[in-house]
C-alpha cells in the first residue's frame, strides 16, 4: 500500500493534482469502482510501465520498484470476464520469469510456419461447456436411480 501512495504521490508531483485527475479519468478508474480487481489493477497501474499490448488488447505492465515476483502483470481487455487462457503463450512466458523477452519480441522471432494460433480456453464458460458426471445434480441426462436395490444383510 505505500507503494502506491509513494507512486500516486510522484504523480501528483509531475502532473499536478488536475493532471492526476484527468489521468484518473482517462484511464477508467471511476468505471471500475464497482468491481475490486480491477481497481486494484489501476491502482497498481499507478507509476508503472506499459511494457506492450498483445492482439487481443491485454496490456502488460512492469514495475521495477516493486517487490521482485510481483512487478510484472495484466490488465486484461475484456474487463467483465477474464482469467488467465486469456494471455497468449509469448506474454505468459515474460509474465513468469521464464524469459525477459517481450512477447512482441518473441513474436517476431518465431517462425510463422509453427504452432497454432492462441484461442482462449472456455470450459469453464456456460452450463453447457462444463462437464457434470452422470450422478451429478446438473447433469440434463440425470441417472435412473430406481433399479437401484440397497445391500440387505441376511438373517442369521
């Protein structure tokens, strides 16, 4: 927390306090009041680096000043639903230490003829794409319980 007021701090002190608002403004702080994350998000945002934005408008910060293992992360595009099948396998490896490569650097170094395109993993998206086993409450093929005969120990 005093990261983030010693980075709102040096803000207000480069911008002044009008050009600390208007910068609260246009980066959506005031929309995303609603929803914690995400505030947490710009709020974290504040004095950071927009290091780049991938194809599908992720944009990935860096903050050199902060804890090491917490200075890199996401503010996805899509802001009402996002996890992490969201961020394409270039920007994954520069968000955990595997590489200190960019994924726009890496772009341009990976041949064209391999690998598949990206695609955001939605299994866990909609009653429909989630898989229930038979016995289970939510399943639309419910199991027919009524062949089913209780054990009966035997009188003696």
């Amino acid at each position: 927390m005093a990261s983030v007021l010693k980075s709102a701090l040096q803000v207000i002190k480069e911008r002044g306090l009008l050009g600390f608002g208007r910068m609260l403004k246009e980066e959506g702080y005031l929309r995303c009041l609603r929803d914690g994350n995400l505030l947490q998000t710009k709020i974290h945002n504040i004095g950071a680096t927009l290091v780049g934005v991938d194809k599908f408008g992720n944009k990935y910060y860096q903050n050199l000043g902060a804890q090491f293992g917490r200075h890199r992360w996401v503010e996805y595009a899509e802001k009402s639903r996002y996890n992490a099948s969201q961020v394409p396998a270039e920007w994954h490896g520069w968000l955990h230490f595997i590489t200190d490569h960019t994924g726009d650097e890496l772009l341009m170094l990976k041949p064209k003829r391999y690998g598949a395109e990206h695609r955001e993993n939605l299994s866990g998206e909609g009653d429909d794409l989630i898989y229930h086993s038979k016995g289970h409450a939510l399943n639309a093929e419910k199991r027919d319980w009524t062949s089913y005969q209780p054990w009966q120990p035997t009188k003696t």
